[in-house]
C-alpha cells in the first residue's frame, strides 16, 4: 500500500514540477504577438516598367507611414506592359496601383476596378480621377483613362487612403532594365495580387 501512495505522490510531484518548468519556458519566450506582414521590395519592377512601357509609368514617389508593399506584378506581352503593386495600407486595408498600355485601356480599367459604373469623381494634383465602387466585393477604386493607357487605385481600403496613395504617385524616368530580370515575355516577377472578379 505504501509503494502505491509514494508512487502517485511522487507522479503528481513530478507533474507539478513539469507544469512549473513550462510555464517559466513560457514565460521567458518571445511571444510572436507582433503583427509581421511579408514585404516585397518593387524598386526591379519599377525600373523594368519604366524602361519598357511605351507610356509614362507612375509610382509611390514614397511609402506613406506604416504602409507596407506587399506585391508586385510586372509583365509584358509583346508592346503591352502592366504593372501592379500592391499595399497593406495604415488601417491594414488592401491597396494596388494598377497600370497598363492594354488596349483599348476601359477594359483595362474596367477588370480592375470589376466594374464599367462610374460613381463620381474627385481632383487629385489638379487631375480629374473617375470614382467606381463594387459594394459587393468592399472595393473601391480611382481611374484615369488616357488614350494610350490607363491607371487605377484600387482595393478594400477607403477613399482617404486610396486618395493619399493617388497623390505620391509621380512618373518613374527612363532608365535601362534591371539585370536581373531576362525573363520571357508575359512572366510575372514578383508575388501577384489582383482584385477578384
């Protein structure tokens, strides 16, 4: 009888001092409570649109505070070059300048935006920028069309934070390609991130 008291005393002794030793293990480990969203660094892409692309491309001119890049998508098909790249924004909302020489550039801007409806309008540097909303897919997008491409803000993020993403965006010189991308035509670089559709 004794052999089986000392037997579950000392297995409860030993459980308690297990118990202990995991919580003082736990205690002193770093707690991953921080939020950690992957960064993409787009500066190849941006130099490779602007080398390539017929027209003026346009890019973050800088990253607005606690804006992270979190995509970016490059390709060329034959003249056609589009370029996306995307945000998790300040208020943790998505974000993407999307850009192309795609013809004619409506349709371009239309699959963007998943929608043809204009809903208004707003002047950004003294730009006039279309308004579209899908409701049903929380996105919210600003357009400009020219005749040769089209550029559009888009995502789940609200029109303060598209509208401060459309006003530092500002054109990307010429220079030659990167490098470090001999790709075929039409392959995307870099992690891609589309509205749905």
């Amino acid at each position: 009888m004794r052999g089986v008291t000392q037997g579950i005393a000392g297995y409860v002794w030993a459980m308690l001092v297990c118990v202990g030793v995991a919580l003082l293990l736990h205690a002193c480990m770093p707690q991953g409570r921080g939020e950690h969203i992957p960064r993409v660094n787009y500066s190849i892409d941006k130099a490779n649109a602007a080398a390539a692309a017929p027209y003026e491309i346009v890019a973050p001119s800088h990253e607005p505070p606690e804006w992270v890049p979190t995509s970016s998508n490059l390709t060329r098909n034959g003249s056609t070059v589009t370029w996306r790249l995307g945000f998790a924004t300040a208020k943790r909302q998505h974000a993407m300048v999307a850009q192309s020489n795609e013809q004619p550039p409506e349709v371009f801007a239309n699959r963007m935006a998943n929608t043809d409806k204009v809903s208004g309008s707003r002047q950004i540097n003294g730009v006039t920028w279309q308004e579209r909303v899908r409701e049903d897919k929380n996105q919210r997008s600003l357009v400009r069309i020219s005749p040769e491409h089209a550029v559009v803000v888009t995502g789940t993020a609200d029109w303060d934070e598209l509208t401060a993403l459309a006003q530092i965006l500002t054109p990307v010189p010429k220079t030659s390609p990167a490098p470090s991308t001999s790709a075929p035509a039409a392959t995307p670089s870099a992690t891609a991130s589309t509205p749905t559709g």
